[in-house]
C-alpha cells in the first residue's frame, strides 16, 4: 500500500503522519472499518484506535467524517478547474 505521497495535494495533509499513521489515515479516509486495517496491518484493532486518535488530533479534527472532508478539500484545490466551452 502507498503512503500517498505521490498524489498531488496529499503530501501537505499528511507531511506531519508517521509512516504507519499514513498507512492507516488511508484505510480510514476509504472508511474502511478498524478490522480490516488491522489485519492488512498485523496489528489489533485498540493499536488502530490509538493510531486513529493521533492522526485526528495532529489534524485536528473530530472523526473520520471530517478528515474525509479535509482530504477531500485538499485533493479537489489541485484539480485544474474544466476548460469553458
């Protein structure tokens, strides 16, 4: 799996993450649930909580809703707006 670094946008969100933080912001900003990260990972799912809880608070957010919000906020600002016709 990626850290995403190569996706335009991302690396400012994420530049404060520890690599496994990363490895597990991108399960949770896929909404994909404790369970499956922690046994792609090899870890328990309270080891995900704790990496969840640092990654919300170095982004300051609340729950996962808003870092989707955020992620998606950073990605759409490098998408070129559509030529006009």
């Amino acid at each position: 799996m990626g850290t995403g670094e190569n996706i335009p946008g991302l690396e400012p969100l994420i530049q404060c993450l520890t690599p496994r933080e990363k490895e597990v912001f991108f399960f949770v900003s896929r909404g994909l649930p404790n369970k499956v990260a922690a046994a792609e990972l090899g870890v328990s799912q309270r080891t995900i909580e704790a990496h969840r809880a640092r990654i919300f608070r170095k982004m300051n957010v609340r729950n996962a809703t808003e870092l989707a919000r955020q992620v998606f906020t950073q990605l759409n600002a490098h998408i070129p707006d559509r030529p006009q016709p």
